[in-house]
C-alpha cells in the first residue's frame, strides 16, 4: 500500500544535500506510514465486524449458546494514549 512515488523519490534520490534521503524515509517515515495502514485496516475489519454480528449472534442462538454475543469493541485498543485536555 506504500506510495509508489515515495519508493520511486527513495530511489531517484537516496541522498540530497548531504541527507541521506533513502535512510530518514526507511526510519522515520516508514514506521509511521505502517502503523496507518494497520489503522485503515482495523476500520475495515471493525466494519465488516458490525456488519456480520447479527448473523453471528444469531448463528450462537440457533447453537443454543444465546449466552455467546459478540459485540463491537467500545473501547480503543491502544490504553497509552491520553487524549484529555491539557490542563493549565
């Protein structure tokens, strides 16, 4: 899913003035541009989770399991982050 034209600007240009180019990319930018797509693809995988659990829960009902709800997640998965207001 990487851009082509970020690898295409890697090769063209590994270094410019004097920055290692290439090296800052596969660092700095890299990393980041990984942890996005594991978000855009956790979105997905929520969606098409909301989407299925009717058929789900309903499938652990005719099994006699009614006990067995599967539920969209209602809290973030990432518990490091503080996201409150920056108090004065």
């Amino acid at each position: 899913m990487r851009s082509t034209r970020l690898r295409k600007a890697r090769r063209l240009h590994p270094t410019f003035d004097g920055i290692p180019v290439a090296e800052v990319m596969k660092t700095i930018i890299d990393p980041p541009i990984v942890e996005l797509e594991k978000a855009i693809r956790a979105t997905t995988d929520l969606r098409s989770l909301s989407t299925s659990l009717p058929g789900r829960n309903a499938c652990h009902t005719a099994a006699s399991k009614p006990f067995i709800r599967i539920q969209r997640p209602i809290n973030p998965p990432l518990t490091n982050q503080n996201f409150a207001p920056l108090q004065s």
